[in-house]
C-alpha cells in the first residue's frame, strides 16, 4: 500500500484558501468540494482532511493526520504537545484587548481584578500573568463583543483584523497582546523518526520553500556596454553571479539575473545609469538557491 502524508487543513474560509492556494502553486493537483471532507491529491502522495479550524491541533496530535495548517492562535490555545515545523506567514492577525469607550484605560494594569470575555483563555492568562495583571477570563465562544453591553464582562479580549466590529458595538482596542499567522504543525514523534512519510514531508517542504522564494523575486535580462560588467554585477548582487552571453556586437553584452522586488527599482534605475538598454522583467513561479 502507498505511504501517503495525511494533512489537516480548515474546511473553509480565508486561511484554507490560502492553505490550498500554496499546496496548488506546489504543482499538486487536487478537487475541492465543499461537501467533500477527505481528498486525495491526484499526483501526488497527499490526502487532505476538511476540518473546524480549532479541531486541527486534536487530529494532530492524536495522529489522525500527519501535518496540520493551523492559525498559531489555535494551536497555542489547544495546548497541544507539537512543533511548529513552518511559519508560513499568511492569515496574520492578532489579538488585542477592547473595552467599551466610556471605560478609563491607562495601560494594561487597568485590568487588575476586571472580567474579560475572549474565546482564547489560555493565551490571555498566560500573557496577562507575564504581565502581573490578574483578571479573571469569562469564556465565550462567539459574539464576544456584545458581552459588554449585557453586563457578562467589563471588557474583551479578540481577534482584531480592522477594528470595524469593534466600533460598531461601542468599544474600542486598546492593548495588543499576542500576535498569529498560519503555521504548519506535526507531532515531534512523527517528525523526529525517518519515514516514507517524513520523505514526503520532506518533499512537500521543498517546493514550498521554492514558491516562497520566486514570491518576492524579479528575473531581469538586460544589454549592457561590456566594459560595464563589474559594476553591474555590484548592483545586482544577491545570487552568486549573473549569466553572461556575449552578443554579435562584442562591445556588448546580455545578462541575466534575479532580484528581489523590494530592490527593483533602484537596481533598475542604477543599470540605466551605467548604460544597460533593453531591460526585460519577468515573474518567477518557483525557485531554489
């Protein structure tokens, strides 16, 4: 029987969007069907399950799937036993304390002795306690924002992305606390011990590595005066050395390179200056070092 690394994934909203987003520019071709819980990736060894968000970290840990792609909010509330093997910088937000406009806010201190509904107890108390504030946590799991108004807590503690929600139910942020993006998980016993699974993991990796590299790249080709080499190397930088390929003129040159994006328009400008013409720019699907 195939070896096949089993992946937890949210069976829907924005973070599994992205999840899937990232699998797909993997060059691994799969269906999604939204009444679908379990898929098989069809070229490659991947199985997917569909899953509540908050439920990842459980079927991690209990060794239902392999790998997990979670929200780091929901894993370090779980208080499951795993290792965070990828930061995959996606689906960030944080979560912040909000009280109601008319509450006089000092500084975090402000809280000693309040009640404050969240859906993350463990976190808030944990940072809370760092902070030698003591509070006591009232633990809802949706509509947070309206415990305030009907007397169940004196402020809140949520998950913030604009703030919109917020102001629409009389209360405003004051004190982030705890930062999340999307991380993939695995069990250390899993990953810790050679496998066909962890070879497919170790694959899985590869590629992402490799999207994630091209993400924020530029391949540039451009026509360059030959004496101008040296200088142009110096601008470009970054990997170690541009390809070359003489031209029928041999005052002149064409060369090839990568540079991040964030670079771009300065190496552009200072490759115009030293006389590159012709300059061609490209985006990259997938690359390595």
């Amino acid at each position: 029987m195939e070896d096949v690394l089993r992946i937890a994934i949210q069976k829907s909203g924005r973070l599994s969007e992205k999840s899937l987003e990232i699998i797909r520019n993997c060059g691994i071709d799969f269906t999604t069907d939204s009444r679908v819980l379990r898929e098989r990736a069809t070229n490659f060894p991947l199985e997917f399950l569909f899953v509540r968000d908050d439920d990842i970290p459980t079927y991690v840990r209990d060794g239902v799937a392999d790998i997990g792609i979670v929200g780091r909010n929901e894993f370090d509330e779980s208080l499951c036993s795993l290792d965070v093997i990828k930061d995959l910088g996606f689906a960030k937000c944080r979560l912040s304390i909000a009280v109601p406009n008319n509450f006089d806010y000092k500084d975090i201190t402000s809280l000693e002795g309040k009640r404050i509904a969240t859906s993350y107890p463990n976190i808030m108390m944990r940072i809370l306690k760092e902070r030698g504030v003591n509070a006591k946590a009232v633990v809802v799991s949706g509509s947070v924002e309206i415990t305030p108004q009907v007397g169940i807590a004196d402020c809140i503690c949520d998950i913030v992305s604009t703030g919109t929600t917020l102001k629409m139910n009389g209360l405003r942020e004051v004190e982030e606390i705890y930062y999340s993006s999307a991380v993939m998980v695995a069990r250390p016993s899993f990953i810790n011990t050679v496998s066909a699974k962890t070879g497919i993991l170790t694959r899985l990796l590869e590629r992402m590595d490799a999207v994630e590299k091209a993400k924020n790249k530029k391949y540039i080709l451009f026509n360059l005066p030959s004496e101008r080499l040296d200088e142009a190397a110096c601008i470009i930088g970054g990997m170690k050395s541009p390809t070359v390929t003489p031209l029928m003129d041999k005052a002149w040159l064409s060369v090839q390179s990568v540079v991040s994006e964030d670079r771009f328009w300065s190496v552009f400008e200072d490759l115009k200056a030293i006389g590159a013409e012709g300059i061609l720019v490209m985006n990259i699907e997938k690359m390595t070092e």
